[in-house]
C-alpha cells in the first residue's frame, strides 16, 4: 500500500496529464456522434446514435472519477498518512569520557581507600522555544524541556487564520533529518494533533519537536520547534 501512496504521490502531475487527455476522446466522441444524432432521419440510427453517446459520457464520469481521486488522495490522505518512524543513530561521547581519562591509574582517594563516586552529568537548560505563538501556534504536551517515555500523545494549539496543512516532527539536535510523525488541516485548541507517538524505539537523549504550518495558499508560518528529552521507560 505504501508502494502506491508513493507512486500517486510522486506522479500527481503525470496522472493528471494522461487522464485528463484520455479524457478528451470520450468527450470528443461524444461530440461527434451528438451531431450524427441531430442529422440522423431515422428513428432507429437515432437510437444506436443515443447509445453511443451514453457510452462515451460514462467513460468520460469514469475518468473524472479517477481524476477526483487522485486529487483527494494527493491532498488529504496521503499527507495526513502517518510516516515510518527512523530509528534515531546512536552517537559516542568521546569528550564527556576522554580516552587519556579512562586509561589513567587510580586516583589518590582510590589509593587511600576511599573510592570517588561517579559524577552525575550536569544537568543543561533546555534552549527557549522558537516561533511558538501564544494561543495560536504552540505545543501543549510536550512542552519545552519535558522529559518523556513511552507512548506519548502529543497535544497542541493551531488556531491561525486561512489554515491550510499542518505536520509535526521530530529529529536530533545538529541534524538536518526530520521524520515526520503525523499530519493534518482542522484546527486545533490544546487537542490531540493525532496519533500517538512510541518513543520506546528512540535512544534515550535530547531531541527537537516542531509544528510545521502553512496556510490555503500554501505560505508557511513560523515553524513552532522545542526541545524534549527521551528517557528510557520504567521497568516494573
């Protein structure tokens, strides 16, 4: 199924041209045998003229159809299909654990019996949020610098003017690479944006959010992005 989704998506503008035309010939048709019909004196080269006519307009409302639906399929139920989740790519912290340090003696408190406790991380700010807007353009679960696990219903306000499309996404701190989670184009006031998202796969670490919005005529609005951390789930 995804194979076709892909194709419908990637050829729109292909399948257009080529129904479109094909289209053309029944409607074409239909035009010639209408004028047979008109000039016809008999009653029954009038009926055979009706049946052809039929025919060609019925081929001709089978191809709109498919026109039809491949636009509602290109426009709404492809977009708002939800997209695979990429596995994020573990990365070594080599400068947190320098090699010089990990192959070093023991210390003197380890000499004189008193072994040194492992320092725990420092805990960092998260960075503010970007383009977020008040009441019309933000994240309501998760926000800014929430920790979550687990399945997590995301949950958001999107209330601009002449809304169009909206996704959300996610990705790693420095990558370029977002996947997209899930989509849609009704607003929305601190509701479910749909779906749920299993963060159980994702390795434990920081990781971007955003809200990528745009309006009817296809204008973008400021990307709403924040930042989350995975951590791994509770065992019971």
């Amino acid at each position: 199924m995804d194979d076709i989704f892909n194709l419908l998506e990637n050829y729109e503008v292909v399948i257009y041209v080529v129904l479109g035309l094909a289209a053309l010939f029944p409607l074409r048709r239909a035009y010639l045998v209408w004028q047979e019909y008109r000039a016809a004196q008999f009653g029954l080269e009038r009926e055979l003229a009706q049946r052809r006519i039929t025919a060609s307009l019925a081929m001709f409302f089978l191809l709109s159809l498919l026109i039809a639906a491949e636009f509602f399929l290109a426009s709404f139920v492809i977009p708002a299909r939800p997209k695979p989740v990429m596995l994020a790519t573990p990365t070594l912290d080599l400068l947190t654990t320098p090699e010089s340090a990990a192959a070093a003696g023991p210390t003197a408190e380890a000499l004189a019996g008193a072994p040194a406790a492992p320092a725990a991380p420092a805990a960092t700010a998260a960075p503010p949020a970007e383009g977020c807007i008040p009441g019309q353009l933000e994240w309501t679960l998760p926000q800014n610098g929430d920790e979550i696990s687990g399945l997590v219903e995301l949950r958001g306000t999107i209330t601009v003017g002449n809304l169009g499309f909206y996704k959300y996404e996610f990705s790693q701190p420095g990558s370029d690479s977002w996947v997209t989670i899930a989509a849609g184009n009704q607003p929305l006031q601190d509701q479910p944006l749909g779906g749920v998202w299993n963060t159980a796969d994702l390795i434990p670490g920081d990781y971007l959010l955003r809200l990528v919005v745009t309006d009817n005529q296809n204008q973008p609005f400021p990307i709403c992005q924040i930042t989350i951390r995975v951590v791994a789930p509770e065992e019971d």
